[in-house]
C-alpha cells in the first residue's frame, strides 16, 4: 500500500475513532460528548476513571473495543485515548503503524460544552483542532429511571436502571445504567443502542472528586489548526523533513494570554 494511502486511511481511521468515542447519545458529526451522555452522569457529577468503550453492529458490522481514560466535570468531559490499544473494527495494521509514525496514535478529545468548542489534540505532534459545537442543551432534557435489579459490574456492587431521555423534540433515548454507591451513584456500565449500534461504556478505577481544571484546555503552546485535513498535511510535511521552525500549512500559533483570538473561517 502506497504511503499516501495508508496516510488517508489513518486519517480516516482517526477521525471514526474520536467520532465513535465521544458522540454516545448520537449528536451529529463534530466529535463532542453527547447531552444525552452528560444526563445519564448527573448534574454534580465529576470524576476520573479508566473506560472501555465497546462497540457492536452499526453500518459497519464491524465489534471494536477502546479502552481509554475518561476525565469528567459538571459536563466538560476529557477521553485520552491510544489507537494502538484498540482492538477489532478490521482496521488494517498498516494503518496503526502509520499513524504511531507520524505521532497520531495518542489523542485527546476534550468537549467543552460550557465554551460550546471541542479540541482534538495530538500531545506528540504539540498541535489540535479545535471545532464548535453545537449547545449542549442538557437542561432541556427530561430523564425517568426504572429500578431493574442489583447486580455486580466490574467488582462493584450496583443497582440496574433503565433510563429514558426525552428531548425538546419529545424524541426519547433508552439507555440501561449500573450504578454503584460507593462511587456516589456514579455509573459503572452504561449500554445504549443508536443507529443499530450497541455502545457500551464500562468504568474502572474510579476517582471521585473534581479533576485538575487545566485537563480540559488546549496546550497553550500547542499549533492550532483548522480542521483535521490542515493537521494531517503539516504531520506530512514533519514526517517529510519540512523546515525546521516553519509554520505548517492551516496552522495558527496559539494566542498569547490575554491577546483576541484569531478569527476563523466557518466550517462547512
């Protein structure tokens, strides 16, 4: 496979990933953490916990597992997350390689629905995305839980709910939710079928309290690009031997604190 092949199917692969990770709840194309999601957490919920997300049918037929790690606070979210780790999805091997080469095998989402923008970041090429989004709109959702039973996920002793979301558009969204006392009634499991996928996200190694407020923002210092085409062609141009000290393509210097930020184009 010629090198610009496995290039474009790695970006491909990239933005399916960051797309299938952080839009449970099913909220259109920009990479961000579903209303629908935040919801299900509760309103004062803030935490640090290792996850695993799963994925099973869809258009793609294909069942994909993501561990990653999951940073959370009254609705901004963090998923740290390596592809390298990520199993199933038939993606081709090559394609991991690749994207290990050109320093995108380590991302960051974060959804900052407060600021209404989400960063896709790749800490080892020191540069993101950032994309807006759309209000999150948690408070015009209404949710109703049914108790179903107690089990035991992952160690820990919980209590089974249903939960049915219903949107300003009376449109409602099922989910089932394991919840466990000793985390604060935090989820532990939480399953929802969307679009004929089953996505299923399970916690570990809960940390309840808030996390450190500088997780949720962009590397100061960080290249911030456009949109995820104008990253990938300057991790090229690096990977390609470009200049040093020059400025890729598509890229603008972080602002310096305090200074306007630079005005963007609208994305289409």
């Amino acid at each position: 496979m010629k090198i610009r092949s496995i290039v474009t199917l790695a970006g491909c692969l990239c933005l399916s990933l960051v797309s299938t990770s952080a839009q449970f709840g099913g909220m259109g194309r920009s990479p961000q953490l579903s209303p629908i999601t935040t919801k299900l957490f509760g309103k004062d919920a803030a935490f640090t916990a290792s996850m695993e997300i799963g994925v099973a049918g869809g258009p793609s037929g294909q069942a994909m597992t993501i561990p990653c790690k999951m940073s959370y606070d009254h609705g901004n979210a963090r998923l740290d997350l390596d592809i390298a780790e990520m199993k199933g999805g038939g993606i081709p091997p090559e394609a991991v390689a690749q994207m290990k080469t050109m320093g995108m095998d380590k991302t960051v989402v974060i959804s900052r629905p407060d600021k209404k923008v989400t960063y896709v970041i790749f800490p080892a090429l020191k540069s993101y995305v950032e994309n807006p989004t759309v209000d999150a709109g948690v408070a015009d959702l209404k949710m109703e839980t049914t108790e179903l039973g107690k089990e035991t996920v992952a160690g820990r002793a919980c209590v089974k709910q249903k939960a049915v979301v219903t949107d300003k558009e009376g449109k409602m969204h099922e989910a089932t939710l394991w919840k466990a006392a000793d985390v604060k009634d935090l989820p532990v499991k939480i399953e929802q079928t969307e679009g004929g996928a089953t996505i299923t996200m399970t916690f570990k190694n809960h940390s309840v309290g808030k996390p450190a407020a500088s997780l949720f923002d962009p590397p100061a210092q960080g290249a911030k690009y456009d949109n995820m085409t104008a990253l990938m062609q300057g991790a090229m141009q690096k990977q390609a031997g470009g200049a040093p000290g020059s400025a890729p393509a598509g890229a603008a210097a972080a602002p310096a604190p305090g200074a306007p930020a630079t005005p963007r184009r609208p994305q289409q």
